[in-house]
C-alpha cells in the first residue's frame, strides 16, 4: 500500500516549514531541533518522491546528500584541482 502523493507533499511542505522555524529560531550552531528538522525533510522528501513514483513513475529532478556523498565527492577531485566536472575556474 503506498502513500498518496499529495499527502506526501503536504509532509514535506510541512517538514520544509519546521526547518525554517528551527534554523530561524536556533540558540547556538548546535541545536539540535536544526538538526531534527534537517532529517525531517530528508526523510519527508524521500517519502514524497517514493510516492510520486510510485503513482505516476516520475522522479523530482532533486537528489538527497548526506555525509557520505562528501566524502565521494572529495576523493574523486584530482590532485591538480579538477573534480568530474572539469577544472575550477
């Protein structure tokens, strides 16, 4: 059974929404309603695209990053400066 995308939306919209008050609202760099927040809208929006998927087969052109795609990122840049897309300029 899955999850109407519409309602999923909502979640996320609402997830969105709380993220702002937290970030808007923090008492120091670590607090940690931010980062409950920051995980609500991750895990809202994985929600929502996994129910838009499965409803109508279509994929939001936004992707998820978490620590471990940093890591990727910086092991794939060269030593001379250039990453996968090409020198920095």
């Amino acid at each position: 059974m899955s999850i109407d995308p519409r309602v999923a939306l909502e979640a996320l919209v609402s997830a969105f929404e709380e993220h702002l008050a937290a970030a808007t609202g923090k008492r120091d760099d670590d607090d940690p309603a931010v980062e409950s927040a920051f995980f609500r809208v991750a895990d809202s929006f994985e929600a929502y695209e996994d129910a838009l998927y499965a409803a109508t087969g279509e994929f939001t052109p936004l992707d998820v990053y978490d620590d471990d795609d940093e890591d990727d990122d910086d092991a794939d840049e060269d030593q001379d400066g250039e990453d996968d897309l090409g020198p920095r300029g």
